[in-house]
C-alpha cells in the first residue's frame, strides 16, 4: 500500500470515528438531559428556562458536526465549526478546573464520568485529530442530493434534540396556575409518599438550594417569624437541593435542625421552582394559595398557618 492510500485511509476512518464521536457525546448528553441541563445551570449564566434550550442547542451542534463529518457535506465550514467548539470548550474547562471541583463535566452525560481536567485532555486529543483531517473537502453532491442531505441533517438534528425529549419548562410554564412555581411539577410532586403530611390542611414549603446565600437568609427569616408568632414547627417545611455536607451545613448554618428537611433530585428541584430559589409555596389541602420568594412572607401569611 502506497502511502498515499494509507494517508487517504486514514483520513476516511478519523473522520467517520469523529462523526460518530459526536453523535454518541450528543446521545448521552440527551439521555441525561435532566443532569445535564443542572451542571450548565449551576454556572449562573442563563435563566434556567433558557439553560433547557442552550443545553439542547449545544446537543443540536453536535449531532449536525457529527453528521456533516460522516456525510462530508460543506466539510471546511463544518471543521471550522467543530474546531472553534472544542476550543471554545477547553476554555471553559480550564475554567471549571481552577474554580470548581466538579467530578463529572457532563460531556458524556452520567454514562461515563470526566471530570474538567480529563475532559481538557479528551478535547485536546480531538483537536489533534481535527488538525490531521483539515485538509478534507467535501464530496461533491449533486446539487437536488446536496440540498436533500442538508435538510434532512437539519431535520434529524432538530427532532432528535428538541422533540424526542421535549423541553418539559416550556410546557409547564404555559400550563402553570403560577407564575413563580411549576405547579404541573409541584401537584406530580405531591404524589411522592413523603409528601403525605402536606394533603390536609396549611403548610408553608420553602425550596431551598443549600449553598445559595439569599436561601440562608430567607430561612432565618422565616424561622424568625415562626417563632415570634409560636407556629407549630409542623406547618413550615423545607424542601432542600444539594449534596449531604453542604445540606448539613445548611441546617447548622441557619438553626434549622427542629424543622423537617426533605431532599429531592436537582432535576426536579429545578423543574418545580424554574430555577429561582428560594421559592415559598403557601397551600391548603394540597393546593397552591401564593408562591413567591421571601419578599411574599410577612406577618398575615404566617398567621394564617395556625
């Protein structure tokens, strides 16, 4: 074999491990869509509404890159696009490296965990292949195919991104009684057994984040006013996101201890509160009355809990 056909064959099976690569990270990262949509949250850029439709963009580009390598279609605005990516992702990385402690970046959703520094070893290793395969072009179609391909690319990529798991805060913010808390998610919620004691009667719920500062501060507000007015610790209970130390914390932080705290999954806690916290949730007989953060509570509210 000349090397000539070695390079050619090289070239051909990089590119078609590439496309797969791509296809497989954007699978994954739907499969667990729910984490993921949480870890790109949790770095405070977007709205959480806005991080469902990011994280599924981020999904689309990939499944398009992953395609338009196999099928080699506009390949150098493709390879352009892939390669300001993973720049643009190692950046990002490096970023999470140094400030977080972050034991999995998502990039292949939950099925295998890398954590940022391994991630920036993994893009690197992709750019260097990107950078063996820069000197492709594209197959030259037939102009009916050529256009044929590309639609249908689109049309795969946006099916398969944002209709097969649809974006359920889109859905549940028009079908919300309340503006300020997912009240689809919230009555879903209620049919968990832990929930029981909140069918009879008024109950104030607090959704707290256990690292958020201004949560801390709405609990100690909270408390402050239970106590002042003697409620009955059983009519405040708080519903908590976060891992086990820093909801300890938490409760230590904010002399909490005498009240329940009940932990849910990060994905539900976000799809009840739509990512704002702290959230109040004041409701009777299991139905919501008012919702909002701590600017709601004041002095009727908390007497109307005896």
């Amino acid at each position: 074999m000349s090397d000539s056909s070695f390079s050619n064959i090289s070239r051909l099976t990089i590119r078609l491990l590439l496309g797969v690569f791509f296809i497989g990270t954007a699978v994954l990262k739907l499969l667990s869509i729910d984490n993921f949509e949480v870890y790109i949250y949790s770095f405070g850029l977007f709205s959480y509404t806005w991080t469902t439709f990011f994280s599924r963009l981020l999904i689309f580009i990939e499944l398009m890159i992953g395609l338009g390598l196999i099928l080699k279609i506009y390949f150098k605005q493709i390879w352009w696009l892939t390669m300001l990516m993973m720049v643009g992702f190692t950046l990002f990385l490096v970023y999470a490296a140094i400030f977080r402690n972050d034991s999995n970046c998502h990039c292949f959703g939950d099925l295998i965990e890398l954590n940022p520094t391994q991630s920036i070893f993994k893009n690197i290793f992709t750019i260097a292949l990107l950078l063996f395969i820069r000197k492709e072009r594209s197959y030259d179609y037939k102009p009916l195919l050529k256009k044929w391909l590309v639609a249908s690319t689109i049309v795969v990529s946006l099916v398969v991104s944002f209709v097969l798991l649809p974006m359920d805060v889109i859905y549940n913010r028009i079908y919300s009684e309340k503006d300020n808390v997912n009240t689809v998610a919230f009555y879903e919620s209620l049919g968990d057994s832990t929930f029981v004691d909140l069918q009879q009667g008024r109950h104030l719920i607090n959704y707290v984040l256990a690292g958020c500062k201004y949560c801390r501060i709405g609990a100690e507000k909270v408390t402050m006013m239970m106590g002042r007015h003697g409620i009955s610790h059983d009519k405040l209970k708080f519903i908590i996101g976060g891992s086990d130390e820093a909801i300890a914390k938490f409760v230590e932080a904010t002399g909490t201890s005498d009240y329940q705290h009940w932990k849910i999954p990060a994905p539900q806690f976000m799809a009840i509160t739509f990512g704002k916290f702290p959230l109040y949730v004041l409701i009777e007989d299991g139905k919501v009355i008012k919702a909002g953060d701590f600017r709601i509570l004041d002095d009727n509210m908390i007497l109307s809990l005896q």
